[in-house]
C-alpha cells in the first residue's frame, strides 16, 4: 500500500464520515479577521497552501455524511447538487488559477467546463442551472478524482510560489496570483454554506424526513426579551477599502447620510412569527408589498418555507431533522417579503444596509473568532449548530453573524464609483445588482472567517431557501 497522499488527505466525500477530523477541521476554519476591514490575510495563519487544505477539506467534509445519491438530487432550479458544488469549486481554481499559471496547463476534462462553468459567460459554454440534477454521470466518485487531480496542482503551484507566510506580502509579480487564490478560497466559503442550503432544501422534499446531520437535542427555553439600541446618525461612512479581502461589491467606501435611528439587539423569534400568523398576517393584504402579496396567493404561504402543520402543532425542518417548532430560537427561511410584512404589522420596518453597517460598527460587534465552538462537531452526539440557536438574552447587538442573514430594505446596487474589475472575475458580482435585496450579517451555517461587517449577500426578494431572517429597525421621532 502507498503512502497517503495530499489530497488523499483532502477527499473524504467517498469515505465514511470521520468525525474527529471534521470536528479539526471545523474548530479552526478558515481566518481570523480584524474584527471591522475582515483581514484575513495579515494575520499568520502560514502558508496559502496550507489555508488551500484547510478550506478544500471542509468542503469534503460537509459532503461525507452524504450519500451518492443525495448529492445528484436537485429539488428546485435554485438549488444545486452537492456533487456540482463540489466540482464546480475545484473548476473554479482550475480555470481561474491553474490555467493561467501552471506551466503546461490542460484540462482534466473540457467537458467540465461547461457542466461546472455556473455564470462566467467570458469562459465559454454553460450546461443549464435548472438542469443540473438531470447529471448522473459523473457521479460523486468521479468528482472525488476531478478533486484530487486539481488538488495536486493546486499544491504544486502554491508551494512554487505562494510559499512563505501570507502576512510577509512576498513578491509583486505574484499579487494577481495571491488575489486569485484568496478569492478561491472564499467563493469555496461561499459555496460551503450553499452546499448546506440546497441539501437542506433536498432533505425537506422527501416524506421519510432524512437527518442530513445528526444533533443533540436542545431544550427548549423562554425567549429572550428583545430591547432597542438608539444611533444618532449623521454622516458616516459605508463599504471596505481595506487591505484585508473583501469582495469588490463593498467599494468602494463612501458617505452615507442616516437620520437618528434604533434597531433591536436580536433576532425576530419563531414565537413573534407566530403571533404574526395567527392575527392573519399571511392573509391581509394592507400588510405587503405588492409583489409580496402575489406571491402569497400564487404559491400559497402560509408560514415561513420548512415549517409544516401537523394537528395544532407546528413542525420545522431542520438539517438536524423535523422537529417542533421552538418559539425560541429565531425565525429563519422567510422572505424579503414576509419580513417586510412582518415588520410592518409590528409598527416598524427593516433598517437599510448603511443603517445596519453603521450600527454594527458603533457597537464593535466582531464575526465569530477562529477558534468559536458555535460550529462544534461532537464526536458522540454528531453534528450540531447548524440552525440558529435561540438568544441567550444580555446586553448589546447579539445574533449578528450566527444565526440568521439579516434583510435589509436595501435594493443590491453598485456603491459609487464602483467598478467591474477586468477580465472574466469581473462577472462576480456586478452583473447581478438588479432585482435583489441585500442582506448583511451571517448565518449558522456561514464558515468561521467568512463574514464581516461590510459584507452584502443579496437575494431577490421572493427567496426563502437562504438563511435569512429579521431584525427590526424604528426610526426615531424624538
Ligand atoms: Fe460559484
């Protein structure tokens, strides 16, 4: 028998799940981050290969306890197997670095390119999105091996190049390099918490109620009691120009003038949500916007998208299973929509994207630490916090970048002065500002060292299968 491998080491998605090393892996995924620009790079994690491994094997781990058959399966045009995520990542570092910098380059497969190209018209053809469940072949092993191959490369190269610690800055003529691996690394981020969306997604469509993760139970506790933080406004400023990695959708930074306003320190909970619902709210007209209210009547809403009735209770899909819904723990899987009707039966409204950056930075609020256990792996009990855990009460904006993406009233638009960086990364994101909603914060499912203040995730307004959740905004009069 031959020696382990890197990437022997790096695919775990044809093995058993191996828990003690997910439970490494997650426990130091992937940076620390000053706490307001969200540098990762400054901060002497060690080599850019290394970083590569350690964000490469999440990706397979959160795949492992999934089988073959659960990652081909797609349940709706938004959703993507966990096979194509898991190829479509690695295509990323193959047609963005790879093909650029690896001396003798070629590809894997040149069909690949299209079937795992998602939306970068500048690379060349695409297979249909909506079509990607209808892709048997190949299958999840194939796609263990596409891993591996460019997995080895990838490590030759960074090796050759990127070698030193990533906070010696190293040689200029490697800076288009260092930027398209760090961007590798957090579209894999992005990935990672899409790849648990969709399955979860998968699950909630079969009648046998499968545990994609299995977890401890957590009792139930009485919700918290939700209180205002007050902001004087002004002019402030919005948007990252920081040396630290930040997608260029936050710049550039920029003056924003913001009347007096308070925003809640937590979430909305499944308990508020329901007092919603029993005073009609998914029935009165007067509370939606009119896109919103079609959409109640075209596609039937009721509650928010996993929660199902079952006799006088009501039940939610989690990745942890279906279980009682627990008035606790925040409402999560709602709309724009819905959390503009909420808001609006509440006597509030949602705060804009510059109410929230600003109010995040005057309260100092910090994404989770690299060392946070909210992600922890227990060897006996499984897999757990994966769903938003209920607030624990206290002082200060809590819930921000754990539990739920936040929707903001803010239509997804270039900041001024944006730009479309050169070159086939300039389809990232720019091309997507129209007909989206930003969202800010992070979710429990988001990777350790992926959000920041500045960050905007954006989805149109009728999406629900997203993390995403509500924290009320008031403007004050007085
Ligand atoms: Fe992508």
């Amino acid at each position: 028998m031959s020696a382990p491998t890197t990437t022997d080491r790096l695919s775990a998605s044809n093995d058993p799940p191996a828990q003690a090393s997910i439970d490494d892996t997650l426990a130091v995924h992937p940076a620390t981050h000053d706490s307001l620009t969200g540098d990762c790079l400054g901060d002497g994690l060690g080599d850019f290969a290394s970083e590569y491994e350690r964000v490469r094997r999440l990706t397979e781990q959160l795949a492992a306890p999934l089988t073959p058959e659960d990652q081909t399966v797609q349940t709706m045009p938004d959703v993507s197997p966990t096979k194509w995520h898991r190829a479509h990542v690695t295509w990323f570092f193959e047609a963005f670095v790879l093909a650029e910098h690896q001396p003798g380059f070629s590809m894997f497969q040149d069909t690949y390119w299209t079937l795992f190209n998602s939306y970068y018209e500048s690379v060349g053809a695409r297979y249909p999105r909506a079509n990607r469940g209808h892709i048997s072949r190949p299958g999840a092993h194939d796609v263990g091996d596409y891993r591996r191959h460019v997995d080895d490369r990838m490590l030759d190269l960074l090796s050759a190049r990127l070698s030193g610690k990533r906070s010696d800055g190293g040689r200029p003529e490697d800076d288009a390099l260092r930027a398209l691996v760090s961007l590798g690394f957090h579209h894999e981020h992005q990935h990672q918490e899409l790849l648990l969306m969709d399955i979860k997604h998968v699950m909630s469509r079969n009648p046998l109620e499968p545990v994609g993760y299995p977890g401890p139970r957590v009792a139930p506790r009485s919700p918290s009691t939700a209180s205002w933080i007050e902001f004087g406004g002004g002019v402030v400023d919005a948007g990252n120009s920081s040396d630290g990695f930040h997608f260029d959708n936050e710049e550039p930074t920029h003056a924003v003038f913001l009347r007096p306003f308070r925003l809640a320190d937590r979430l909305v909970t499944n308990g508020e949500w329901l007092e919603f619902m029993t005073d009609g709210g998914y029935e009165r007209h007067e509370l939606w916007l009119s896109d919103g209210w079609a959409r109640v009547n075209e596609e039937k809403w009721c509650s928010p998208l996993y929660w199902t009735r079952d006799g006088s209770q009501w039940r939610e899909h989690t990745l942890h299973g279906t279980r009682p819904v627990r008035l606790d723990e925040p409402v999560v899987h709602v709309s724009h929509y819905e959390a503009d009707a909420f808001a609006t039966w509440a006597g509030k409204r949602l705060p804009t994207e510059f109410e929230w950056e600003h109010a995040m930075r005057e309260s100092m609020v910090a994404p989770p630490p690299r060392d946070d256990q909210a992600h922890r792996i227990d060897q006996e009990d499984g897999i757990e916090g994966f769903h938003p855990a209920a607030d624990t009460g206290g002082t200060g904006m809590r819930q921000v970048f754990d539990s739920a993406w936040q929707w903001t009233s803010s239509a997804y638009l270039p900041y001024p002065g944006f730009t479309t960086p050169a070159g086939a990364v300039g389809e990232y994101n720019g091309k997507f500002m129209s007909g989206q909603m930003v969202l800010r914060g992070g979710a429990s499912v988001t990777p350790k060292g992926h959000a920041r203040v500045s960050y905007r995730n954006f989805f149109p307004p009728h999406a629900r299968w997203a993390f995403s959740g509500v924290r009320l905004a008031d403007t004050q009069t007085t």
